[in-house]
C-alpha cells in the first residue's frame, strides 16, 4: 500500500495531570507518554493553575490527587462539573478509598486509583473513564451495591461520615498540625469561616474543645496512614 494512502494513527488522548509532587508528575508523564493512545498534554500542581490550564487545553481526561498543597482537590473537581462538558476525571490519591472513594463520586469523578496501586492500574483507570465508565477497586463496588441496595441506614457510622466535604478538609488539615489560620490561607477562606467549620465539626462529633478536636483530627489522620 502507497504510504499516502496509509490510514492515519487515531489521535492520542491527552491527559491533564494536577500533582503537587514534581517527581510524582514526571513519573505519570513518563509511564502515560509512552502508551501509543495517550499523552499528557500539560500539568499543575495548584487548583487554581489547574483550573485555568484545563479552560485552556480542554483536554480528554484529567488526573487530580485529593491532597494538594494549597487547595483541595475535591473542591476542583466539584469546580470543573460547571464546564459543558466536564472531563473525565480520575483521583489517583494516597488516602484510603475506603473513605474517600464515595465522596470523589459524589463530587463528579468517575474513578479512584491509590498511589499504592500497579502502573497497570492506573492506564486501566484512565482508559475505562475515558469511555464514561467508573473505575474503582471491586471492594468499592460491592460496597457502593451494597449500600444502593441496603433498605436502612447502618447503624454503626463513625461520626466523621457525618461531615461535609469542606468540613473533612479542615478537620484532616488541623490533624496535620495547621493551625486555623494557615489552613484559611491554603483554603482560601476566612479565619472567621475556618473556625465556623470548627465549631460545626466540634458539634457534630461531640467534642467539647479545641484541644479535643486537634486530638480526635490527629488520630484520625493517623487511622488513614
């Protein structure tokens, strides 16, 4: 066959990748740059960097990891469910997906891969929410089925459960060792509003104070590790 008349290669799928850790994003470009139907077309290690590059590129998929250094990533990928479309995202994090799995698709993802997984994971991750498909571990989807089909509320869920996406974020961000005002200024809130979250996250778990609550934060973020 004359190679004018050679059928052209189908175009790569590009891939936004958002990664607070340089070495964490080489090493995503290396292992997706070399699969002959995917590439990473740019990356960010902020949300609102990540933002902007996304409303630029409009690229087929985004990788986005929960904890960055200054933002969240749950609440970027609430942000980008207002794009027409939305892209396909898949959370590669460190945190357990026990806990968090649930509440990223709720948020607008379409898969959770932890960075303990293979590299084959996270391709199979990729390609399966390239095609509108969830991607998460079977422990996760039986447990999703499970719940779905559960007639009553279980009984025994921890009081964390009971938070809300920016209220886990402050509590996990105190059990790190921020104070409130470090934690306003990485959130981009006010003081005023972090200690409202505080005050809500108190009440809602039975917490007396705010030594209790850096307690309860720190032994809880020790639990995830």
């Amino acid at each position: 066959m004359d190679d004018a008349n050679a059928p052209s290669a189908p175009a790569r799928r590009r891939i936004f990748l958002v990664d607070d850790h340089p070495l964490v994003r080489e090493g995503l470009t290396k292992l997706i740059d070399r699969e002959p139907d995917l590439c990473v077309c740019a990356e960010a290690e902020q949300a609102v960097q990540a933002y902007a590059g996304i409303l630029r590129t409009r690229p087929d998929a985004v990788i986005v990891d929960l904890s960055l250094q200054h933002d969240s990533g749950l609440e970027l990928i609430k942000r980008l469910q207002a794009l027409a479309p939305p892209p396909p995202i898949l959370v590669l994090s460190m945190h357990d997906e026990a806990f968090y799995a649930e509440r990223v698709l709720r948020a607008g993802a379409l898969g959770y891969v932890m960075k303990s997984e293979s590299s084959g994971k996270i391709i199979a991750g990729l390609r399966q929410i390239l095609c509108g498909k969830l991607f998460v571990s079977p422990a996760i989807a039986a447990q999703a089925a499970e719940k779905f089909l559960r007639t009553r509320a279980v009984a025994a869920n921890s009081p964390v459960d009971s938070l809300t996406d920016r209220e886990l974020e402050v509590f996990r961000r105190i059990g790190q060792g921020q104070e409130n005002r470090r934690i306003a200024e990485d959130l981009h809130l006010s003081l005023k509003t972090v200690q409202t979250h505080c005050a809500h996250i108190k009440e809602k778990l039975g917490l007396a104070n705010a030594t209790i609550l850096m307690r309860e934060a720190v032994r809880w973020v020790e639990r995830q590790s």
